[in-house]
C-alpha cells in the first residue's frame, strides 16, 4: 500500500465523522486514493462502502470530458456555435452561443427549463431548447448552469454519436478508468442507492451577515435535490446533477484523469481539461477558475472559495456538488480524495465549510 501519514488520516476519519456522530448527518462515504491505490476507504453511519449516493454536480466532468473526447476527434469544434450540431439551439438570439460557453458557464441560460417529459424525451427536449431565451449576453459574465448547460452537451454526445449519452460516457471515460457507470441508473440498479435525507436549518442571519449578505443567491432548490430521489429520476441520468457513485470510485476516477493509464484519454483533451478558460467572477466576487471539465484550485489563496483545501497545488482539479459532496486530484501529491453523503443541509455555508475542512485534511494526509 502506497504510505500516507497515518495520524493525520486519523484526523481526516474523526472529522468526517463529527456531523454523523451528532446524528446531523445519517450516511456519509469518504475515499482518498494516492498515485492509483485507494489508500483509505470509510463509511460512516447508515451506509457501508458499497452504498452509492447522490453525487449531484460531481458529475459534470464525466460528461464534458467526453464531450471533449468526441471534439478531439473531429466529431464538432468546440469553438463552433452550438446550433452547428443542435439546430434547433440556435433559436431566440442563440446562434452565437458557443459549445464552449455552455461548458465554461457563460452561455445565458442559467436556469433553462425542462419539463418531465422533456427530461425524458430526447425529441421533446430538443424543441424545448429553441423555446430557450438569454438572461445576458453569452460569454459576458459566469453564472453557474446547475443543470441546464449539461443538457446541451449530453445531447451534442447523442447527436454526434447516434446513441444515448449516458451509454457513449460510460463507455468513453469511465469503463477505461476502471469505474461503473454514473448517470442513467435503471429502475431495478438502484436498491444500494441511499435516498436523500433534509437535515439541519437555513444559515442564520448571523452566518449572512458576516459574508456581507442578507440572503444566499438563488439557485436549484431543495425540493429539486430531493426529488432525485424518484426512481425515475435517477434512471434518465441528468447529465448536470443526476450521478450516482461510491466516494472509492470518484476517487479512482480521479487517479485515472490524473495519470491517464493507457491513454484513455485524448492528450489534447485530458490537456484542455487542465486550463483555466474562464476566469470571470461569481456572486462571492471569486474568479471562477474554471477549464472546459473542472475548477483548479488556483495560486491567489481563493482555494478554498472554489471548493479545494487549503494547501491544494494551484493545478489541483476537481468538482463539487449540492449537499458538500465533492471529488478532486492535487498532481502536486499524486493524490484524489472523494466524499458523499445523504444529508442534504439546509444551511449551505455549513455543508461549504464541511467540504474544505475534509478537503484540507486529506491534502495534508500525503504532506507537502
């Protein structure tokens, strides 16, 4: 086994267990994996390391990668607009958004809507999307797509591919890393999946007021996170919040986008993934430090604002998802860390914090 130091992964356990310990949280799954070996693998509370949970935004990089992936081969440009391969795109003043707007957040539709049929229905979708209207101008600003963004490159893989995105994703980037499926888990794949629990209170206006806010900017609601938790819902594999995982296989992944074993991935790909191409702010005023796949952790301190420990290497990568969970590698330390959990926390500074405490802690698990 690859070594790490074994009193600070002491340290890293205790503190991943501090929420479920005090009954906040019922199951939470942490994985830290060191140059290909899983080297710690813990379960905590209502779960074993076998459970797969909610992975929500963590799973976006799996479905841009293989959108790159496709780009490399010369399947699309991801310079080109995106009405080049989804006609129906380029309706309503959206004929310049380019694919690589939509991937670096910058494409205007933050929070396009999809019904339930639209959801499911790949052709129902693609006439929803000419119903689609820019709040700003495409490539001005960043503002998060939780979930609209990565419709649109799901059903560029589709269109460009002739086959279901969440097949061509399983197939391209995560059987070559040696890890199962996330997205699009069947109806009867699903009974080790652990249902999303509400846990804790909203922020108090003493947490607010500290950042210099009265209230927390708007985005996917509770009530969106928990209906993941309908067997239907897990089953269309939405492509920006609908992953599915154990923390072991996020963590390997990671290994594998960080070492490439057998070239799995293109290296123009795999190198565009490592580049900060969009560095407009976010609502904390943070540079969003963004590639076409991942968030780097940076050199100007905001590490932690972006998700990271505190100590990651500037070209540390990574993504992080509703409830704290999060997944990244720091090439620095050859080093991946994954965590999960069921309890959806109301008070998002909590959950924030909780995320770049257990990040700092497995950074500091393989030293300097």
């Amino acid at each position: 086994m690859t070594a790490i130091d074994a009193k600070t992964a002491a340290g890293l356990l205790e503190r991943a267990r501090r929420e479920v310990d005090s009954g906040l949280l019922p199951a939470a799954q942490l994985a830290l994996a060191l140059e290909g070996e899983i080297v710690v693998s813990e379960a905590l509370g209502d779960c074993t390391t076998d459970t797969r949970f909610h992975t929500y935004s963590a799973v976006k990089p799996t479905v841009a990668l293989t959108a790159m992936e496709l780009a490399a081969e010369g399947h699309f440009d991801i310079a080109a607009p995106v009405r080049d391969v989804l006609e129906t795109f380029g309706a309503n003043g959206k004929d310049a958004i380019t694919v690589s707007q939509v991937m670096l957040h910058a494409g205007g539709f933050p929070h396009a809507p999809l019904s339930r049929t639209e959801t499911t229905d790949r052709a129902a979708r693609l006439e929803a999307y000419a119903a689609w209207r820019t709040d700003w101008e495409p490539g001005t600003r960043f503002e998060y797509h939780a979930l609209s963004a990565h419709w649109v490159l799901a059903d560029i893989i589709a269109e460009v591919t002739g086959r279901p995105y969440a097949d061509v994703i399983a197939e391209r980037v995560m059987e070559p890393a040696g890890c199962s499926r996330w997205l699009g888990i069947g109806v009867d794949e699903q009974s080790d999946v652990a249902d999303v629990v509400g846990v804790g209170s909203e922020p108090t206006a003493e947490e607010l007021a500290a950042l210099g806010l009265d209230e927390l900017p708007g985005g996917v609601g509770p009530e969106v996170l928990m209906a993941f938790n309908r067997p239907w819902l897990r089953a269309a594999g939405v492509p920006g919040g609908g992953g599915i995982a154990r923390a072991t296989e996020m963590a390997r992944w990671y290994q594998a986008v960080l070492h490439n074993p057998d070239g799995f991935l293109h290296a123009e790909a795999r190198s565009d993934a490592m580049v900060v191409r969009q560095s407009h702010p976010d609502w904390t005023g943070t540079p969003a430090n963004r590639s076409h796949a991942f968030v780097l952790a940076g050199n100007d301190g905001k590490a932690g604002m972006r998700g990271h420990g505190q100590g990651a290497s500037a070209e540390a990568f990574g993504h992080g998802g509703a409830a704290g969970q999060i997944a990244w590698a720091d090439p620095a330390r050859g080093l991946s860390f994954a965590y999960l959990t069921s309890g959806l926390d109301r008070n998002d500074l909590a959950s924030a914090r909780r995320r770049v405490a257990l990040s700092s802690r497995a950074l500091a698990c393989a030293g300097q």
